[in-house]
C-alpha cells in the first residue's frame, strides 16, 4: 500500500486486535479492540524520548494489552532490551502504545494534540483534532 493509499481510520472504527512489535520483533504487544484514544503530544520531554518532534500514540486501558518480551523502563517510557526501539509507556492505569510499532497498514488518526505551545513552528495543527496549549484537560 502506497503512503497515499494508507486507510486513516477513527477510534470507532477498531473492531480487531491491534498487533505491534519493536524493531527487532522481541518485544510483541497485543491490544484488544480499539483505544481510549489517540493523540499526539508536543513537550520537551517526549520530544528528547522520541528524538523527534512530536510523539504519538493510542491510549488503552492495561487491561487491554499484553506484551510479551523484555523491556526495560525508565520515568514510564519503555524500549527493548534488544533492539533499543521504545514501543510504548506506562502511566497509572494507562498503556500509551506508539503509534510507529503499529504492525497493521492502517494508522489511527489522532483526536487530540497537547502540549502545541512546543510544536514546531513547520508542523501545522491536526484538521479537527481538539488543540490543548499545555496537558490535555
């Protein structure tokens, strides 16, 4: 599937499991049905994690998701012990799975952005998702 082919689908839409893996395949994560939601977030923090401007991931309840392999964890944030690659974090109840580890050939659309007071200034706002200057409220 070409890059301007990749189906864009809502949170709604999510009726099977959703499969990710890191880089090296060792560490394997499965969701049941769709996620909480889906955002992107813009802080220092996750942009010095990611290495990247931005980070994005679906939300889902712990219970949700299994994972299988060895990560190690730092503030939350967690990467393969192997490959290095950081596949998703941790926060109370909550399992943010990245969005980039995703196996499937959909990609979920973020709904909101937080933190947009750091975005870049060349990254405009997602079209219809909800903006929050600092944390989501």
């Amino acid at each position: 599937m070409q890059a301007s082919e990749q189906k864009i689908i809502s949170v709604r839409d999510v009726k099977q499991k959703i499969k990710a893996s890191c880089t090296c395949g060792d560490v394997r994560i499965e969701a049941d049905g769709a996620p909480d939601r889906v955002g992107v977030c813009h802080c220092r923090d996750c942009q010095r994690h990611h290495g990247a401007p931005f980070y994005a991931a679906a939300i889902f309840s712990k219970n949700a998701v299994s994972v299988t392999g060895q990560t190690r964890e730092h503030r939350g944030r967690h990467i393969c012990t192997t490959c290095g690659a950081s596949v998703f974090a941790i926060s109370g109840d909550e399992i943010e799975l990245h969005l980039g580890v995703l196996d499937a050939e959909f990609y979920l659309k973020p709904s909101y952005e937080c933190w947009t007071i750091r975005r870049v200034s060349w990254l405009v706002p997602i079209e219809g998702a909800l903006q929050f200057e600092r944390d989501r409220t």
